[in-house]
C-alpha cells in the first residue's frame, strides 16, 4: 500500500519545531547540545572520565561537531562491566525507571531514565508514529511486549503522549490479539514485523480475511526487515507498514522513525541524538554518509544514562534527509555484526535471504537458517514454508530457484529444505532466524 495524499502526509502545524529546522539551525543546536551532554557524563559517570582521560580528550575539547570523532567508543562490553547502575549520572532517588536487555549472551545491559528522560523518550515515540501516519484520537493496538524489554512501555508512552487510546496487548496470545483487533476496531497496530505476519496468518487460518479489518498503520520496529516483507504485510493487511528504530542503550524505540508519505528510510531525529556511521570491522575508520557500515549513536539530551558514541551493532548508511530535509535519514538495518553468518569466507545476513526469498511466488516468509559441520567445512541449511495450496513440483522448482539466487547474489552453497506449511515456529515477539548447531570449540 502506498500512502501519498495530504491526509497522510505530514501537516506543519502538527510537526514539532525541531522538525522544521534548516540544518544550519539544527547544527548549531546540536554543538550545544553535545558539548552539555559530553561535560555532563565526563563529570558524573566514572567510566566517561577514564575512557576520556586515557584518550587525552577532555570536554572542552569539543569546539565543533567534527570534534566528536576525537572521543572513544562507549561498547556494550563497557555497559556490562558497570553492571549494574555504574552509568548512571543522577543518583538513584533521580532514576524513575529502569530497563534492561535480556542479559542471554552475557550480563544484561541496564538503562536507566529520569522523570524528563521519560517524557523526552515519549515525545521521540510519538513523533515517530505521526511520521508513520498515526494520529491524535485514533485507537493503538500495542502488541510489543511489556517489562525489562524497553519496546512495550516505550510504545505505550509515546501512544498516549500522541493522543491516542492505547490498547496495552503485548506480546504473545495471538488468537486474543486477532480477537481483541476485531471487538475494538484500533486504528494502527504496533509490533514486530514477524509478530504481524504471525497475527495475519492467524487470521487468515481463522478464516478471517486480514484486509478486511480496522487496521490501517502499522509501526513495526526492533528486528530488521526488508522492502519485501513491507510489501507482504502491507499487501496482505491492506495498510501502511512504517518502520521505528531504537535500541535501549540509546533510548528506546524512537531514536528515528519512517514517514508515511515517503517509506524511504528512517529519519533521525537528530536534535537528540548525533549518528555516525563507522567500518564494522576496523573501527578507527569513519565513513561518509551513503556507505554501508555500523552505526553509532551520541545522545544530546538523557540526563540518566548519557551515551557518548555507542556502538550499536547495527548495519546501515546515512542519506540526506527528504520527509523532514533537515534530519537524516538511515537505511533500514540490514542486520547485525553479532548476526552476521560466515559461511566459507562468505558474510551473510538473514535479511539476505529474506529479500531473495520473498521474491520468489511460492515461497513465504516463514523460513529458519540451521548451521551445521560436516568435517572441517560448516554447511547452511534453509528451512522454509511453501505459500498455502502449492503443488510438489513448484515447491521442488521454488528450493532450485532459491538455492540458485543465493549462490548467484551472496556468493555462497546452501541447501534448500521446503518444509510443510505450519510447520516452522512462528514469532511471538522477536523472532529467531539463526540455529547455530555446529560443534562448540
């Protein structure tokens, strides 16, 4: 679905006024930004005074924005060695609340926000969601999940921050969710890309026609996608699908977030936050708006948690900015440096294969990666779903196909395992794509 009229597109009188900067203006306000909130972690948080020490730079070092590469990286390993609230800047009596990430690959990474810190996040969250084409008075399904995870009560605050009426799901119960989307009719829904397409499949087995409901804006955020999923769930739904980028080290969701009346990449909401883009894998390296790297993120306005320069993991580019000219855009993440498969010299992404994938009529987007070794050469298995009704010969052609364009376009062997329909797990919030099965060392 493709979203152009004026009832869509972004009216100036609704816009915050940061929206409507010059760049000129938004730079000079953020030099002054970024020279507060780099005295401000320097003076209050000891692991900014000793990085910062160690690299010979010192706050005042700041006299323009260029200066910012002079100062190190801020990486999640730094996070969990002040586990548990060693970044943060205020005392405790000042901490409203806190979140955390889910700790699986290590100690979990702790945020922390004070009370103006929460209504900053809330008025990013809901900027992102009048881009995406919601507005005040509308109902907000909100089926991303509640707790530690910074998604639910981020979309939640951000919702009601906009005006509209929020119906606090989360995540999980998917034939409740079909249900209640039904009985209350909301506006816009917001949840993870896979999660959506878990609710529409739900639907349709329910004999429910997905198109025909009240739903007309999605905001989908917290995994990648592609443009070919978009067009599934937009298709398949009949509504505009938008993205919203976050992370919680940064904020939350809300960091960026993608306009309805372009679906071109999501603007940086750059009076809050500085991006740069820097080599994934030699990181001394900075690299110029339009070339591919990871991204990194410099707060200007947390008082909590200020982050100086945090690597974020995150693959993307900078472009100009068109919706809002005076923000920057990024490309929708492409995937993960922790989530990059090496397969036989050859780097790969699950949204790689998601793009290839979905191209192709009879297969779906219900697909898993299984790693396995088989003697000293590490094999890729594609598990995927056929489309409902397909017959055993264009599954068989579907797997060749497949198998082809992956070997033509990454470059790398594979073997192509068409599964029965409904066979795969579906996402009940964020998905996993990746099963690492080859031997530990």
């Amino acid at each position: 679905m493709t979203s152009t009229s004026n009832e869509q597109g972004a009216d100036p009188a609704q816009l915050d006024p940061a929206e409507l900067m010059s760049r000129d203006e938004l730079a000079a306000l953020q030099l002054t930004r970024l020279q507060q909130s780099v005295a401000w972690a320097y003076d209050r948080v000891p692991l900014y005074k000793r990085k910062f020490d160690d690299a010979g730079v010192h706050p005042s070092d700041v006299k323009e924005l260029a200066d910012l590469a002079k100062f190190p990286y801020t990486t999640k390993e730094d996070l969990r060695q002040e586990y548990p609230f060693g970044m943060f800047a205020v005392p405790q009596s000042q901490v409203v609340r806190i979140h955390a990430s889910s700790g699986t690959t290590g100690r979990p990474t702790v945020v922390g926000y004070t009370k103006n810190d929460i209504s900053m996040w809330a008025s990013l969250v809901a900027r992102s969601m009048r881009a995406s084409g919601v507005r005040p008075g509308m109902k907000v399904h909100n089926a991303y999940g509640y707790g530690l995870f910074t998604g639910g009560l981020g979309a939640h605050y951000g919702a009601e921050a906009l005006g509209t009426t929020v119906i606090p799901m989360s995540g999980g119960q998917t034939e409740k969710q079909v249900q209640l989307i039904l009985d209350f009719d909301p506006d816009a829904i917001m949840c993870t890309p896979t999660y959506l397409l878990t609710i529409m499949d739900a639907m349709a087995h329910g004999g429910i026609d997905p198109r025909t409901t009240s739903l007309k804006f999605a905001v989908c955020g917290a995994e990648p996608w592609t443009e070919e999923m978009r067009t599934e769930l937009e298709t398949g739904m009949g509504l505009d699908a938008c993205d919203i980028y976050g992370l919680s080290e940064v904020m939350g969701p809300g960091v960026a977030g993608e306009c309805v009346e372009t679906k071109d990449g999501n603007h940086v909401w750059e009076d809050h936050f500085i991006p740069e883009i820097v080599d994934a894998f030699d990181h001394a390296t900075a690299l110029p708006d339009g070339e591919k790297g990871e991204l990194v993120f410099t707060s200007l306005t947390k008082e909590a948690m200020p982050v100086i320069r945090y690597r974020t993991g995150d693959l993307s580019c900078l472009m100009p900015g068109t919706a809002r000219p005076a923000m920057r855009r990024m490309e929708r993440i492409s995937g993960r440096s922790d989530d990059m498969i090496i397969l036989r010299g050859v780097n790969m992404f699950p949204s790689q294969i998601e793009e290839i994938a979905l191209r192709i009529p009879a297969l779906s987007p219900h697909f898993q990666l299984e790693l396995t070794r088989t003697g000293r050469l590490d094999q890729l298995t594609i598990h995927i779903e056929p489309r409902e009704n397909t017959s055993a010969e264009e599954r068989t052609g579907a797997a060749a196909t497949l198998q082809h364009h992956i070997k033509a376009t990454i470059g790398s062997s594979c073997t192509v395992d068409v599964v029965e329909p409904g066979s795969l797990a579906r996402s009940n919030g964020k998905l996993r794509r990746i099963y690492d099965n080859r031997p530990k060392p």
